[in-house]
C-alpha cells in the first residue's frame, strides 16, 4: 500500500461518535476502557511507566511536554505524568475521554499540568490549536480513525522540533488483514455479529495459546498470568478490542517509515511484529515540519 501524501479526508469524516456507532461502523473503545479500569492497579501503571522508559529511553520526563492523541484508559496519560511530564489527553470516544478525566481526577485532582480534552485526530484545526510537544504518543489508535494516513500526517505536526512520535500501528498481513477486517466489520454490526465472532476467535485465540506454549515446554498459564506485564494490559480486554476494533487499517513497517522520513523524520527504535499486532516507532523530528501536498 502506497502511503498518501496529503491530508484530504475521507467523505463523511465528521460524522459524530455517536452516529459511527449506531450504523455499525465504529467499535466502542471507551466502554471497553471502562471495564479495564477495574482491573487499574500499581503494578499496571508500573509496567506502563516502565514501557514508556524503554522506547524512549528515558529514566525520567521531567520538563517534557507530553501528548497522547487518542488517550483510551488514560493510563498512559498517568504513566506519563508521573514520570514528569506536562500532559495534554485526547480521544474521539467520549466514554475514553470520561476514563482519562477519571484518572486524573483519582491520581492528580486540579493538576494544572495535565489536561484532558476531546477531538479528533483528523480535526486540523483542532490539532493546531494544541501547538507542539516533545513527545507525540499514539499506540494503536490511528488505524482506528478510519483515515489513517491523514491521521498520521496530522499528529507529527504536533512534534516539536527535536521531539519524538512514539506511535504502534498494526502490522500489514496481507489477506489475512483483509479477514480480520471483516470479522471486525461484523463484530460492530449488532449482537448476532459480536456473538459470532467472539464464539469463533476466543476459542482459538485460547487453542493457539496452548498449542504455541506446549510445543514450547511453557506453563499453558503463565501467559494469562503474566499479562499485565505487556504494558500493564489485560489479555480480555485485549481481545475485545482487537476483535471489535473497528475502523481497522494496516501498515507497513517500511510504508510507515517512508511516510515519516518524508516528514522530517529519523527513526530511533522499532519493535516488530511477524503476526496481527502492533509494529512500534519512536522517530525523532530533524527537520521543520513543512504541510506534503499530493
């Protein structure tokens, strides 16, 4: 897949929330963030703080501006800030913009530095009125907009000079990414839809596990056990929001470093992935940002 070059949007990309929802065209990410602060404790936000240090390699984000454009939970907005950083949250969904504000709210009441604030990523206004950060976090959100070349291009004009884009994108799989976009197409269609796919693919997701861990000489339960330690995520959620995570783009390891490099960037650390999860960039902004026209 050719990245594009400009920023033009896809007709109807200012539908509300509300309305992608109710035609079954967008999956409800915050009610699932919802759920997953139950399960919010120390250790999570430790593995989350402990995530952040490693792509960045840093120890501390003390005097660092910090946005996380599509915040969900809010935990890396926590995480973030309690390592230092002044914070600006923002989601699309309402209901993750509510789970961010919570956090806030539990951890860091009437924080001068850490503001949350809804919009959207392919909202250029509202992006330029943010002004520029020194970090740009974006995991596993972009490929959610429904326009996610333009989203991509819109977040890295908010990277200061100098600064860095963290952002993780799903790994393009070819034919198989065309399938897993139709089971989640019919997971946000309405309660038949969502049955089905969930009674096909937690059964195998769960098989997989096994089969992978016995061939291995693996405790079959330490995965489920461990799983917070996958930055302080839990593997149920996980699978809710994979399976109904709906709008759902692809990328390229290489068409996303082309696209970036194009913009100003070096590319600083990657971790990637050979299956269906998330390939993760930290770039690093050389040059000024100057507006690509296709």
């Amino acid at each position: 897949m050719t990245a594009p070059g400009a920023t033009e949007l896809r007709s109807g990309e200012a539908t509300g929330h509300a309305e992608q929802v109710r035609a079954g065209e967008r999956f409800t990410f915050g009610a699932n963030w919802q759920r997953f602060l139950r399960l919010l404790d120390d250790q999570r936000i430790a593995q989350a703080e402990a995530s952040l240090r490693s792509m960045l390699e840093v120890e501390r984000l003390d005097g660092r501006t910090f946005l996380d454009a599509g915040s969900g939970s809010g935990l890396f907005s926590l995480a973030a800030r309690r390592l230092g950083a002044s914070v600006t949250s923002f989601d699309f969904d309402p209901q993750s913009v509510a789970c961010t504000a919570e956090l806030r709210r539990r951890y860091f009441p009437d924080d001068p530095q850490w503001a949350v604030r809804e919009g959207s990523v392919l909202d250029e206004a509202f992006i330029a009125s943010l002004g520029t950060f020194d970090v740009v976090y974006s995991w596993g959100v972009l490929h959610h907009t429904g326009s996610m070349w333009p989203a991509i291009d819109l977040a890295q004009r908010a990277v200061a000079p100098g600064g860095r884009f963290f952002l993780a994108l799903y790994n393009d799989q070819g034919l198989k990414s065309v399938a897993w976009r139709a089971l989640k197409r019919l997971y946000c269609s309405g309660l038949p839809g969502r049955w089905l796919v969930t009674g096909i693919c937690v059964p195998y997701f769960v098989l997989r596990r096994l089969a992978a861990d016995v061939l291995r000489g693996r405790n079959p339960l330490a995965h489920y056990r461990d799983y917070r330690a996958n930055r302080g995520m839990s593997v149920i959620r996980d699978w809710v929001d994979w399976l109904g995570g709906y709008p759902f783009e692809v990328a390229s390891m290489s068409a996303t470093f082309d696209f970036l490099r194009a913009r100003g960037f070096r590319l600083d650390r990657l971790l990637s992935t050979l299956g269906s999860g998330c390939n993760e960039f930290v770039f690093t902004r050389e040059r000024p940002f100057t507006p690509v026209r296709g």
